[in-house]
C-alpha cells in the first residue's frame, strides 16, 4: 500500500471506550444542591424551634446546646452546594468529594439503622404506660407505627439514597468523564481516595473543636474527670491540634501520621472509658450547661445512665479501628 493510498483511506474517528455521564453528572449536582437547601433550611427550623421554646417555656431553650448542630448543618449545606456547582461542571475533585460523602453518608445510615432497631425498643419501653394531661401516654399501635415510620425513613434518606449517590460516583463512566472535561492533576488526586476521606474526616471536626472555648458549657472527658473552663478550653484546642496535623501528614502520606491517629485514638478510648465507668453521661450534660428539663427527658429513656457511653464509645471505636488499618497499606514502612 503506497502512500497515496494511504492518504485517500477515511480515518476512523476515535470512539472512547466510555459512556459520557455529562447528564448525570448534571442531575446528580442539581440533587446535590437540593440537599444543601435542606440542609441550610434545618438551621431556620431549628432557630424557629429555639425561639418557640423561649417564648412558651424559657428554661428549655438553650441556644448554646445548638450552636454546635448549627454549625454541622452549617457546613454541609455549603459544602453540598459547591459539589452540587462542582458536579454539574464535570470537575474531577467534586466526584472524588462526592463519593467519599456518599459512602460516609451510606455507613452512617446502616449504623442508624442498627442503632435504632437496639435503642428504640428500650426508649418505648421505658416510657409510662399511663399518660399525664400535659403529655398522654402512647398507644402501644402507635409505637410500632413510630418505629415502622422511623426505620422506613432511614432506610430511604440514609441507606438507599447514598446507596445510588456511591454507585453513581463510582462508575468508571462518571470518571472517565470527568477526566475528560478536566484534564490534569487536581488536589484530590494527591492521596488515595480512603486515605483522603480519613484526612476529611479528622479535619471536619476541627473549626468546631475551636470554637467550642468560645461557646462555653464545656465538659470534656480526662481520665476519670470533666475538663471544664480553662482546662477544658485548652484540651478542646489540643486535641484540634493534633487531628489538624494528623490529617496534614495522612494527606502526605507520612507514616508518621497513621501512627498519631493510633495513639491519640487509643489514648482517647481509655481516657473516655475510665470517666464514664465513674460518672453518669448526664453529669457531662449538667455540665454542660443543658437546662434541667431536656436532662430529665433524657433520664427517662434509660439509656443514658450507668455504663451505656462506656459501650457506645467502645462499639463506635471498632469501625473506625479496622478502617485504619485497611488503609494502613497505602504508607510506607519507612518514614
């Protein structure tokens, strides 16, 4: 074959071997943005909640208890809003953000789920079978309803929508298109992605760790003691310190920085178990400044007394365990 022939012959276009995901990148960020409005519409409720409870009864309102699920709502509603924008524009970072929000968003769900089927029976079962005229007592029809309704809930909101987000963002279509419409390097491919959802994780908490000195009512478990005032300031701003550095050296994937989640997450464990096997978590609550009548609501379910925050804190410890060290992998032996 000469070479006139060679220039005569048609060349094929070039047909990628993946499918373009451009419109479902573009509904799952307008859902994305759905899901920040709701978000920013908690906060409203709850202020509005706050503002009724001080009008009818001004012991129960407690704006400084709030601050801190203010602050958590806070920020999901800005950071759903930037990779809602960030997904409708195909960006490489927002799909990497987004699944690691969706499967953080579908183990949260199922913990939910678990939590609830052990938990409620015991709050229903605590609760008076004979009502009072302020506050009637529930039929036992309506408590199966409430669970029924409860685990229906979850199961939609918290288990199978991030199941469809997780299977979403994690087509290698989706990726393939996004690379495409965004080529090179960007922040989120500096580290594996459950290297980086650990280092989002530990550096979450921070901005509230922070501020918690300047919102007061602190009471923080050491050791078989509440840190409160200045002590307490000092250990909130501390342990900020040290999931803010620990983060910087996992998302260098400095071994150096495995290490230091270990400890301090060993360290924590003991210190958190020795103060609720002395103390009662409602103590911490008291503490805390929360008015007497939520902490009597509290009382009544049963299940914050005796040693319930000593097995929640050791349960909730074991996931968060294992997961360190599956990712434990991605560092080197070496420092």
């Amino acid at each position: 074959m000469n070479e006139s022939t060679l220039l005569s012959t048609p060349i094929e276009p070039t047909v990628p071997d993946y499918k373009d995901r451009s419109t479902g990148l573009v509904v799952f960020g307008i859902l994305t943005l759905l899901l920040g409005g709701l978000c920013g519409l908690f906060i409203l409720l709850m202020l509005l909640g706050q503002v009724v409870a001080a009008r009818t009864n001004p012991d129960s309102a407690n704006l400084a208890a709030l601050l801190p699920a203010l602050a958590v709502y806070g920020v999901l509603a800005v950071m759903l809003i930037w990779l809602g924008i960030g997904s409708i524009m195909a960006r490489r970072w927002a799909r990497a953000l987004m699944l690691i929000f969706s499967w953080t968003w579908l183990v949260m769900g199922i913990i939910m789920l678990v939590v609830i089927g052990f938990v409620m029976p015991k709050v229903f079962a605590n609760l008076p079978s004979s009502g009072t005229a302020n506050q009637p007592a529930m039929p036992p029809g309506a408590m199966g309803v409430a669970m029924v309704f409860m685990f229906l809930f979850i199961g939609i909101f918290f288990v199978l929508a991030p199941a469809i987000w997780t299977f979403f963002y994690n087509s290698r279509h989706v990726k393939a298109t996004c690379e495409a419409r965004d080529g090179g390097t960007r922040w989120t491919d500096a580290c594996p992605l459950p290297v980086l959802g650990l280092c989002l994780w530990l550096a979450f908490p921070v901005p509230m760790m922070l501020l918690m000195p300047l919102m007061g009512h602190i009471a923080m478990p050491f050791f078989g003691i509440f840190l409160t005032g200045v002590p307490g300031a000092l250990f909130c701003l501390l342990v900020a310190a040290i999931w803010a550095y620990a983060a910087w050296l996992l998302y260098h994937l400095r071994p150096q920085g495995w290490w230091l989640i270990l400890v301090a997450l060993v360290v924590f464990m003991v210190s958190g178990l020795l103060t609720f096997a002395r103390h009662d978590v409602l103590e911490m609550y008291q503490l805390m400044g929360y008015p007497q009548t939520q902490i009597d609501q509290m009382q009544k379910t049963g299940l914050l007394t005796g040693h319930w925050m000593s097995w929640l804190m050791a349960l909730s410890a074991l996931p968060f365990l294992g997961y360190l060290f599956f990712i434990k992998r991605y560092f080197p032996n070496k420092a």
